[in-house]
C-alpha cells in the first residue's frame, strides 16, 4: 500500500524530526537507566547503517522504551492509525520512529507499510510473537518478521528483554522500578531465493523456527541478569 498524503505529512524524517528523536531518545535511555538500572549487552551485533528487523521478546509496554537503548539509531515501529489525527502528536510519534498502520486493516497491507520502511533503508522493530505475552517462555512466532526480512534480505537481529513484565506487565497501574535487561543476539541471516525465485514456505517456516529458538536462548540469558 502506498503512503498516502496524510502520511507524507506525518513521517518526521526531516533533520528536525531526528533532533527530536535524539533528545527523547536520550532522556528515555537516561531514566530508564536510572530507574530500572538498565543494561544492555550485545550492541556491536546491530548494524551502524542499513536496514535490518529487530526481533524481540514482547512483554511489556515499556519494551519499545528500553529497546532504544540498543541503538542511537532511529528504529522505527507500527502504531494505530488513529493516533496519526492530531497535531503536533502526529509528528511527534514519527519523529519518534512511529508509522502508522490502520486497526483493522488485513495483514498485507501492515505487511507492505513494513517493507516499505525496510526497502527505505531504515531499521523496523517488531515483535513477532504478535502482542504481550506473559512469563518467561517465548509463545509461537507469527512469520511477518521471516516474510519481510527474506524479502528485503537484510539481518533479523533478536533481542530477549527482561524485567519489563515485573516493572509493568498487562493490567499493571504503575511503573515498578525493577532491573530491566536486553540480550541482543548475532544477526540472523534470511534463506536466499533460487535463481530468483521466491524463498519457499518451508524455508520461511525454518527460519521462524530457528528466531524463536534464538529468542529463548537470549531471553534466558535475559532473565538471569535481572
């Protein structure tokens, strides 16, 4: 689906947008370091430039917070279209690495808004488990991130997050100061297509098999620090 006007005008990819990120970036990071005590291992695996899809364990509203810890990076990340309405929230939310997607709407037209932004050169943050789980299992993995990582042929980088759920997990009416932690994995690497053919639906599903593995291994891994 093709950015329409009223996206065009909310997309924030100006100078000024990314000035603005910087700094609520920062002052985000900073608290959340302060207090959650957040660390962060494995920064070297995200790349400094290009496109790829961060991966991550989904437990916590706060998660797309603490996840810009990972990188200095814009990384942007879906949001409800009715969010988009008013201004200057609009701008804002894209500043911030917001795009909007319409509640609603089928699969592949969220799925074409995130290749677009890939095809565009910029990070995508997702969550494949799909929404908020709970506990310290990682639930079956749709393959959206498979799909438009194979698709662009840029990395999947996993990240297991930990301590989000105890500081404010599902019906949670505060924000508990709990030790929070983020495992960032070795980039994944999607199956490459035959003789420029499309990657099969095996291959796919192979691939989703082997995030989610790597999504427990480094959520484990997680939980131990916190």
């Amino acid at each position: 689906m093709p950015m329409t006007t009223f996206d065009s005008k909310a997309l924030g990819k100006g100078r000024t947008g990314y000035v603005v990120y910087l700094i609520v970036r920062n002052l985000l990071v900073l608290w959340s370091r302060i207090y959650f005590r957040l660390s962060c291992s494995g920064r070297e695996h995200v790349p400094k430039k290009g496109a790829y899809v961060m991966a991550a364990v989904h437990r916590s509203n706060l998660d797309i917070i603490v996840i810009a810890a990972t990188t200095t990076r814009r990384q942007r990340y879906m949001g409800k279209e009715t969010l988009w309405r008013k201004q200057p929230f609009n701008w804002l939310l894209s500043a911030l690495g917001g795009f909007p997607v319409t509640r609603g709407t089928v699969d592949r037209v969220a799925l074409q808004r995130c290749l677009d932004v890939v095809k565009g050169g910029e990070p995508l943050v997702l969550y494949p488990e799909g929404t908020r789980l709970s506990g310290p299992t990682v639930g079956p993995l749709f393959e959206g991130v498979s799909y438009v990582a194979s698709k662009c042929s840029v990395p999947i980088i996993p990240v297991g997050i930990a301590g989000t759920e105890r500081a404010m997990g599902k019906g949670s009416k505060g924000v508990r100061p709990c030790r929070v932690h983020l495992e960032i994995g070795p980039p994944i690497m999607p199956p490459v297509a035959v003789d420029g053919g499309r990657v099969s639906r095996a291959a796919m599903h192979a691939l989703t098999e082997q995030l989610r593995d790597e999504l427990q291994r480094l959520f484990d891994v997680a939980q131990s620090k916190v």
